[in-house]
C-alpha cells in the first residue's frame, strides 16, 4: 500500500459512513469562511435568535471549525435521513388532533446520530495509519455544541441552505438530520453545491407566522418551531392563533419544498419510526398531563426537553385555536395551575372557546319553574 493513501482512506471512510447509518457525506476545510461569520454576526445583531442567548454567547465559536478547535484541519459533514412516509401536514384540518414535528415523534435523535459518529470516529483512528497516514485526533458533534451545521454542510457538498434557511439535498430533500466530526487530518475537501432554489418561493409562502423577512433569512422570533420549543415565557398573542394545532416544532416550510419529491421515507434505525400514540394524539389527553405523567410518555423523546409546563402551554394554545368546545373540560382546571404561563394560557383557551359556544336558544326559558 502506498504510504499516505489518502484516496484510499476517504473512500474507506465514507462506504464505513454509509454502513454505520449515514446517507449523506462530504469533506469541508476548517478554516475560517467570513461570509458565514459576518452573517451569524448580523443575525444576532438584529436580535432574530430571540431568547436563545447561547447562541451569542458563544458565537466566536460558531464562526468557523478553527475558533472552536484550533487543531482541526477537517470536518467530515454527514446526513441521516429522516423523511416520513406520510404527508407531515395532514392534520392541519384536525383541531382536535395534536401536531408534532416529524423528526420528533420517535425516538432522540440525538442518541442514535451521536452513536454513529462516534462509532465512525474510532473507525477513523483505527485504520489511518492502516493507510499510512498517523493516528488522528477527532472529536463529534451534533446540534449541541457551537457550530455552524448547515453551512458546513453545504461546503462538504452534502446540499445547499434553501430560502428557508435549512439544508436541502438533492437525493434526500429538506430530512436530514446533521452530524460534524473534527478532525486534525488534512483531507480533500469536497466541491460545494450552488443554490437550486430557483425563483421558487414555497416554503416563504408557507410560513403561517411569515417568519422570514427575504429569501435565506429567518426571524426566530417568528417561527413556530422556536416558539413552540426554545421559547420559555407567553407567546405574543397575536401569533398564538397563527400555530394552529402544532405543538412541537413546525414542518411547513421543509414540507412543501418541491426537493421532497427526491426522497424517500428511509430510517436508518428503527429508533426514528413514529411512535403511533404521537402521530395523532388527542388534545384532550395531552392537556391532563402532569410533571410524572409528561415523562413517562417523553421518556427517551427530544419533546422531554421542553418539559410539562411548556409543552402543556403548547397544547392549550392548540386547544383555544381547535374550535372545540369539549376541550373546555380539560381546559378550566388549568387556569389555576401553579406556573403563571400555564394558567395565562388556558385562561386564553377558555376565552378563544366560549366565542365558539352557541348562545342559549330564545325560545328556551334559561329559569325552570318548579311546583
């Protein structure tokens, strides 16, 4: 084998990607871009991050692979697909019903795409020098850590930041889940993919909240996704009855991207199947749930993380926008609970509902006269 066998590697490295889940896979330098830095900095300028102060806090990391690891050379950008097999926006005519974003009714995904980095990273020390090459340092991430996934992505190759702001692939549309691994060998980078978005503005005219200012910008503040998960205090009750019944983040704008067509319902591990009691569950059972009763339904699901007081805000919200006067039985009760959100929010429901209440009949006495 010739010492230094770097085509060699790279061609080991990504068919071990696709065995270990992956079905995206590219190469990006680590060196600085001033573009993507100079955005993130007038994003955050603007205040559109909203409440997420951690994204300003630590944004002298995000402006390049570099800045948050000094010893890196590359990044190995990869994608897992995450594209459902039905229509994510089929219950929008369904009040009743709660809806929760595709990504988020199986398992965390957090855990299954950590597992997979981690198990091509030691792939990765392994069997460099195997190629001649030394044993490198790497280390992973996910969406936890301060870096910049979508851009990266799009100069590793993997696909390009559409009008709305997510990555889109050519194979695998608007699901794919994202995934970094740092490392301090120099590889080839890959060709990044030009802009395919065209004069097409669907996901800008899908937005209900018009949570994008112009075309590849997005007003945190705005969308329904931040809202429903980062957002901790009352939502601005003139968006309320803009999230409909969605309760967990919002797939409208990935949903209607024309690129969809290219991608098929494929799930690399069976942990991202839907679980079916979230794929159309009731308001009215969601809205009884306590702190106990709230964990053991999200046990080992990304929605735990906004815990029982937010997601219940979530469902009343849904609840005041759904039409139905039943949900006030499950509703009241929660204009005395003890989080101030919780109650401001159902005392909201109970308000959007009895609009919905017929008046009493005039031909019906409202005293019954008993002798």
């Amino acid at each position: 084998m010739v010492k230094g066998d770097l085509s060699g590697f790279v061609a080991g490295l990504e068919a071990q990607a696709r065995e270990v889940g992956f079905c995206a896979f590219g190469i990006a330098p680590a060196g600085t871009d001033p573009i993507y830095g100079d955005r993130l900095s007038a994003w955050l300028e603007q205040g559109m991050h909203g409440t997420m102060e951690w994204m300003a806090e630590r944004a002298h990391q995000r402006r390049a692979p570099q800045a948050l690891w000094p010893e890196a050379r590359s990044v190995i950008a990869l994608g897992m697909s995450y594209a459902p097999a039905g229509d994510p926006l089929k219950l929008a005519a369904h009040g009743e019903r709660a809806r929760i974003s595709a990504y988020a009714q199986g398992a965390d995904y957090h855990d299954a795409l950590k597992k997979a980095l981690k198990a091509l990273a030691r792939w990765m020390v392994a069997e460099a020098p195997k190629h001649g090459l030394s044993a490198p340092e790497v280390k992973v991430f996910t969406d936890t850590a301060p870096v910049m996934e979508k851009p990266l992505a799009q100069a590793a190759g993997l696909g390009w930041q559409g009008k709305h702001t997510n990555l889109v692939s050519r194979e695998h549309g608007s699901w794919l889940f994202l995934g970094e691994i740092y490392t301090t060998l120099e590889l080839p980078p890959e060709r990044p993919l030009g802009d395919r978005c065209g004069s097409c503005r669907a996901c800008q005219d899908a937005c209900p909240t018009k949570a994008f200012p112009a075309p590849y910008r997005l007003d945190a503040r705005r969308c329904i996704s931040y809202l429903t998960i980062e957002h901790k205090g009352p939502v601005d009750p003139e968006l309320r009855a803009k999230l409909g019944n969605r309760i967990y983040g919002c797939d409208d704008c990935l949903a209607v991207c024309p690129w969809n067509k290219f991608a098929r319902d494929a799930h690399a591990f069976r942990a991202y199947l839907p679980r079916a009691e979230l794929t159309a569950a009731e308001l009215r059972d969601l809205l009884t749930l306590d702190d106990a009763g709230f964990r053991r339904l999200f046990s080992g699901s990304p929605i735990k993380r906004i815990g029982r007081n937010r997601f219940v805000r979530n469902c009343l919200y849904a609840a005041g926008n759904s039409g139905r006067v039943e949900l006030l039985e499950q509703v009241r009760p929660l204009c005395d609970d003890p989080d101030e959100v919780v109650a401001d929010a159902a005392k909201w429901a109970v308000d959007q509902l009895g609009r919905k209440t017929p008046p009493p009949s005039p031909f019906v006495s409202s005293e019954v006269e008993t002798r």
